[in-house]
C-alpha cells in the first residue's frame, strides 16, 4: 500500500492508496460503494443539504455545520458510477482553502481477488490552501484504504460485522427482553424471534430505522412471508414502528413517509431528481419498519446523498457538460437495462438523441474479463449542446417492485 501526493500549488495535488484485497469486486462493491456508511465510518460530519437540484445536475448546495452555522459549503455534482469498477464525485466549494475536490475507488480484478485504488484530487484555492490539502488528502485515502481491509476481514469472516464502528454493540434492555418474550408467544418460529431481538439491539442506527423485510428475510435466510408476519407482531406488540414510504420511481429513493394508507398523498416530489411523480400503490408504495423509540432511540443523518448504493439499481452513471462531447463506455453483464436521461430525451431502441444529435448505443469486442461473470463492452456517444444533468444506464429489473 502506497499514499503519495504530487502536484504543485494552485494544480490539483493527487492523493492515492493502494493495495491487494482478498475479495472479488463484486463482495467489495456493496460495502466501499456505500458512501454514507463509509464517510460516517471514517469520521466525515453529517452533511446538510437545501435540497434544490443544481441546473447542471448534481445537488445544488451541500454543506458542514457546526453549531448549526456552515463552515463548509460545496456543489456536488452527480457520482459517476460504473459497477462495480469505479465511482468517483467532484466538489466545488464555495470559500476556503480548498477549491475543488474529485475522487473516489477503482477496482481491478485479478485471479486472487481485487487491486483497490483509493484517490482524491484537491486543488488548492491559494497557496495557503496547500499543506491543508496534503494535510485532509493523505487522511482521507488512508482512512478509506483502512476500512476496506475491514472489509476483507468482514468477507473472510473474521469480523462479525463491515462497519463495527456504526454498532452500538448489545446491551441489556429490560423492555426489548420483555417485549421480545411476548412476540415468542405469538411467533413460533424462536430462531426468527432471536434473529429479531438481535437486529435491534447491536445493528447500527440505519439499518434499525427503515427496515425492509423482505431483504432482511433474505439476508437471514429465513421465509419472506414468515418475517412479514412476525413483523407484524412486532408491531403490535411495541417492538417495531410500521410506515408507508414513497419511492422516487428514478433513483428509488424514499421521498415521503406516512404512518397511514389514510395520509397517503396522489403525488409526490423528489428534490435529487427534480421530479414530481404520482404515488402509483402498487409500484412506489412500500412497507417499512422502525425499531420504536421506546426500545431504541436512534440517530439518522445524512452522510451522503448520492451515492452508488443509494441506488443500487444504477449500474452505471455519467456527467456531461453543456456543449462538450464524449463516448462513455463500460462493461456490463448479459441482462436487460434501461437508459435514462435527466431531464427526460426522447430515447429510440437502439439510439439516444440528447439536444436533437443522434448516439448510436454500439457493443465494444467482447474480450471477457477473468472471473465467473462474463459480459459485453458498450460504447454510446454523448453530446451535450444544452445542459444534461446526468446519463444513467439503469438495471431495469433491480431494485423494482
């Protein structure tokens, strides 16, 4: 593992860490893409966002607080994503030492596992600005590169859990041991009811605030309607709160949450994608669970809002700027995808016409990489003459209910 700087002042100074992980690209996604874990797991604040959608794509205004007054404010554009290679995201901040800001993780396979790349480029705003780059750009790479050798001890299973600085750990609750034994009464599976007690006791504050059941059911191995009916219980019985959630149908998001089918709005409004959208029941409505408050008192932040793991279902993503042109290219497994745009262009079976110029979605030879998945290369060529907010290549049978 190497960290180096280079650069000169006023130029973008380079920060890396390198190393061999012991784990396929495809183990190492889920957990190094998931931005808001990792910044909370590195020791990044909370960041706040207004909220409003930058023209160009991207969220308009992010910021650090303390004491509730900003001490740090930035743009930040859209995460170029291509699964489960590479992501990386550009900041530009609005004062300070620091200018702008691009980085992110790369990840090669190889037959043992996974060469990680961890970068960040810092552009110094005035000569001051240069040892409080070299200062924040070795840190940040380093702390990155060290949770993902967590990672590989979590995959190797020797760690119980890939973020063990988010566990509150278990500890003893009289209620929840009390509550618990009542759902026993009613639940006769006691393994599930133990599995139960277990996630919201020691899982950290996210996973315990806005439970998905069926994904839990898969995780542990249990039957999905089984774990819904046991769910259930736990509400009833005051383990569990249950709310009724809207999802953005683009970037499958959580926009709106209601306690009653009975408060469920007709429309709703994503502020990320710029959107209003009709809150179709049957395909953007689903059943969530909270740990009830009190059992637990939890603490949700945002840590990162554009992330690739906040959609997971995007397998790809890009960035192009007004009046520029660019052939985006990657690699993706045989399956069927969506292309989208944002805002919405006209898109034909085989060509994507942005600002009236036609792009022809053309395969890339086919030279398979090492490993048990084997896919096609694309190429689509991008142009830009007004602003594009952002190019996704979307899984269309990923993250859909």
């Amino acid at each position: 593992m190497s960290s180096r700087p280079s650069g000169a002042s006023l130029k973008p100074l380079v920060f890396e860490a390198r190393g061999h992980l012991a784990m396929s690209p495809e183990a190492l996604w889920p957990l190094v893409a998931d931005t808001a874990r990792l910044n909370r797991a590195i020791g990044l604040p909370p960041v706040h966002y207004n909220g409003s959608p930058a023209k160009a794509g991207g969220v308009a205004r992010a910021e650090y607080r303390f004491w509730g007054i900003p001490f740090v404010r930035w743009n930040e554009h859209l995460f170029e994503i291509d699964a489960p290679r590479r992501y990386a995201v550009r900041r530009v901040f609005h004062w300070g030492p620091i200018a702008a800001a691009y980085g992110g993780v790369e990840l090669t396979r190889d037959v043992e596992g996974t060469d990680l790349r961890v970068f960040a480029e810092l552009t110094p705003r005035y000569a001051l600005g240069v040892p409080v780059a070299r200062l924040i750009g070795s840190r940040l790479v380093e702390r990155i590169y060290r949770q993902c050798r967590v990672f590989e001890q979590y995959n190797a299973g020797q760690r119980p859990t890939p973020f063990p600085q988010l566990s509150p750990g278990e500890s003893a609750n009289d209620r929840l041991q009390a509550l618990a034994a009542e759902l026993a009464t009613v639940v006769p599976n006691a393994a599930l009811v133990e599995r139960i007690r277990l996630h919201l006791t020691a899982a950290p504050d996210e996973d315990v605030a806005h439970m998905r059941v069926y994904e839990l059911a898969d995780r542990w191995g249990f039957d999905r309607r089984e774990t819904l009916i046991a769910f259930l219980h736990a509400t009833t019985v005051g383990l569990t709160t249950m709310s009724w959630e809207v999802l953005c149908p683009n970037c499958r998001v959580s926009k709106a949450a209601y306690s009653s089918l009975r408060e469920l709005r007709e429309q709703a409004h994503c502020d990320v994608c710029n959107a209003v959208f009709d809150a179709s029941f049957d395909r953007l409505v689903e059943v969530r669970f909270a740990v009830a408050p009190a059992i637990r008192q939890v603490e949700v932040h945002p840590f990162c809002l554009g992330g690739p793991m906040n959609a997971p279902h995007v397998v790809a993503q890009t960035r192009i700027e007004p009046g520029t042109t660019q052939v985006w290219s990657g690699w993706l497994t045989p399956g069927e995808y969506r292309l989208r745009t944002s805002p919405p262009v006209p898109i034909g079976a085989n060509s994507w016409s942005p600002g009236g110029e036609g792009a022809d979605l053309s395969p890339l030879p086919a030279v398979p990489e090492p490993g048990p998945t084997r896919g096609g290369g694309w190429r689509l060529p991008l142009s830009a003459p007004a602003p594009i907010r952002n190019d996704p290549l979307r899984n269309g049978g990923q993250g859909v209910r």
